[in-house]
C-alpha cells in the first residue's frame, strides 16, 4: 500500500452513506486507486489551486459527477473532509471553506 485513507469527522461518511451501492462501489474503486497507484491520473485526485494543501478527489458515475475534498498528513495519509455532488463546473465556495475550517480544525487538535 502506498497511500493510507482516513477521514475526518462524519462529513465524509454522511456524504457516502446516502450515495446508491454504485455510487459507493465507484468511490471505493478510485480510493483502491489513491492506496495503491504511485501516480494517481488527474482524472481522478487533484490539487486545488486556490488552496492551501487541498485536493479533490473525483468520482463520475453515469452522468453524475461527486467531488470529496481531502488533504495529506504525514507525506501518505490522505484524511477525507466534505464531499459532495458537483452540479456546475466550478466546485462551490461554501465547499472549500468548510474544508479548510475542518482542515485547520483537524490539525489544531493533533496540536
């Protein structure tokens, strides 16, 4: 394994629990991906760059599009904050902030 997943609070789990088994099957697919390809394509883990140290993960299902936002502690621990289904191209502000609140939250309490 070259990369550990982990998520923060239950934003993540409430997120996942109400996608369909397909939709939950597709995220598990693209988190094998993220634990095991040194190289993850684009299409599928990206860096923000209006942030700071905030990724994307991507998940396309059918026509749907789902977007979990996540960043990295310790080098290979990717911890997974929001997600949630993306409608327009742009990935929502509100989305951002919350990440970067729990993310600044997440390592303040490691403090």
């Amino acid at each position: 394994m070259i990369r550990k997943i982990d998520f923060y609070k239950d934003y993540f789990i409430e997120f996942y629990s109400k996608q369909n088994v397909q939709v939950q099957e597709k995220i598990e697919y693209v988190f094998k991906l993220i634990r095991h390809v040194e190289r993850i394509p684009k299409k599928f883990f990206q860096h923000l760059s209006s942030t700071d140290g905030l990724y994307e993960i991507r998940v396309e299902y059918q026509s749907n599009i789902y977007r979990i936002l996540c960043f990295f502690d310790k080098g290979r621990l990717v911890v997974l904050l929001n997600g949630f289904q993306k409608k327009t191209r742009k990935t929502l502000r509100k989305d951002i902030e919350l990440a970067e609140k729990l993310k600044k939250e997440y390592f303040n309490e490691k403090k």
